[in-house]
C-alpha cells in the first residue's frame, strides 16, 4: 500500500514539477492599429517627399532590398536596385511639376507583417488632378521597421 501510494506521490509530483518547467507559448502582442497606420502613413509622405524633391534613394528607402513591384503595363522589377533604376530614370525625365499624394485606406496587421491598400492622386502645379488610383502594399518588419516587400498600383484614370 506504502509502495502505490508512493508511486502516484511521485507521478503528481513529477507532473507539478515539469509544468511548472514549461512556459505556454507567447501570445502576440495585440497590435496598435492606429499607430501603425500613422507610420505607413509617415512612409507614404516620405515616399511623395522623395518624389517631389526629385530624390531616387530616398523614394527606394520605402523598399527592402528583396522588394517587387508591380506596375501597370510593365514586368515586374525585382529588387531595390531595379525599382531605383526606373524611379531615377522617371524623376530625371520628369518635367511637369506634378505631384502626388498618397493616402492610407485599409490596414491589415497581423504579426510582423501588415498590408495596405491607399489611394493615390497625381495634382499639377495648378492644384487640377491630373490621374488617381489605388495601390497595395506588403510590409515586414526587419529590423525593428516596416519595408515594403511588394506592391502594385492600378488607375482609375480611363485611357486616353
């Protein structure tokens, strides 16, 4: 009687013993969407600041070196060097004076990833739109920040 008291003393025990070793799993911390979206946000001025000051870096700043992106009517460009190739090559030949603005509209987080979906609109030196449409980004957080690791934009601006 002693010797299967014992015995079940010990299995309680050692069960008591090894799950108070194991931890549960972290959870997630909940992400602060109203904060996230105020840095996508800062991201996308950054990215029309670039553009305005004719600044091909600081435009490929938004991307991760392994970024793709999607144009209409173009084959995708694959890394940051290739999309600062042809933001370099459209800022040089750039003579309008338009501008763009760019606008967070939906946020999906989870995790380190988070996609957007926002609007953009082209505006000339006279304030009239010239062009609009709508873009989706990818992020990852590397590094403590959000990059964008793939995007594609659309127009709403029916072809002329």
């Amino acid at each position: 009687m002693k010797s299967k008291f014992l015995i079940v003393a010990l299995s309680g025990l050692s069960a008591l013993f090894f799950s108070a070793c194991t931890t549960p799993a972290e959870e997630a911390k909940p992400i602060d969407m109203d904060k996230l979206k105020v840095e996508i946000q800062a991201m996308e001025d950054a990215y029309a600041a670039a553009e305005k000051a004719k600044d091909a870096d600081g435009v490929v700043a938004y991307y991760s070196q392994d970024a793709v992106s999607y144009s209409r009517n173009e084959a995708p460009l694959s890394g940051a060097a290739a999309i600062k190739e042809k933001i370099a090559k459209r800022l040089a030949s750039d003579t309008t004076g338009n501008t763009s603005v760019y606008k967070v509209v939906d946020l999906f987080a989870e995790g380190n990833s988070a996609t957007e979906i926002g609007s953009w609109t082209t505006i000339n030196p006279a304030g009239a739109e010239v062009e609009k449409g709508y873009y989706m980004s990818f992020f990852q957080k590397r590094d403590g920040k959000y990059v964008c690791v793939r995007d594609m934009n659309v127009t709403t601006t029916p072809a002329k």
